[in-house]
C-alpha cells in the first residue's frame, strides 16, 4: 500500500492550490531507472491517499507523486521514496 498526505500549504508557506484534479502515483524498480506513470488518483476530497498494488508485482522500488490541474498541468515531483521488498 502507498499511502501518502496532501500538502495543505506550499514550500512559501502560502495556500495550496484549490483546481487539482488528481494524483498521478509514478514507478521504477531502480533508482537509477527512469519512472513511468503507475496511476491516476482521482478521490482527491481527502487529505489522505492510498494505492493498493497488486501482492504478485511486489511493491520493490521507487516511487514519486505529482498533482494534475484541471487544465492539465502537472506539477514537480514529490520526493522520490525507494522500498525494498524485505
């Protein structure tokens, strides 16, 4: 399970912004891989998310999260967090 918290405030201290459509949740089984999307979190009404991945992919490797815009525009990426099977 990924499970990660909406930001409710930017780097600035200013307010986050209020037209994100969704959550695109990115892949790599290395760090040194370039990440594809993985999928698209669309229940954006909580300020908590989860994805639950398959037991039989394993959840071994490095993922990061962006935002999606109404307008189609997608932010940074968050921090890249690397996990281990064991």
């Amino acid at each position: 399970r990924l499970k990660w918290t909406a930001a409710t405030a930017n780097a600035s201290g200013g307010a986050c912004r209020k037209d994100i459509v969704k959550y695109n949740i990115y892949y790599a089984r290395y760090k040194e891989d370039t990440p594809a999307l993985l999928t698209g979190v669309t229940n954006i009404n909580n300020l908590e998310y989860s994805h639950l991945r398959n037991a039989t992919d394993g959840f071994a490797g490095c993922y990061y999260v962006t935002s999606v815009t109404r307008n189609n525009q997608e932010s940074q990426p968050s921090n890249l967090i690397c996990k281990d099977n064991c």
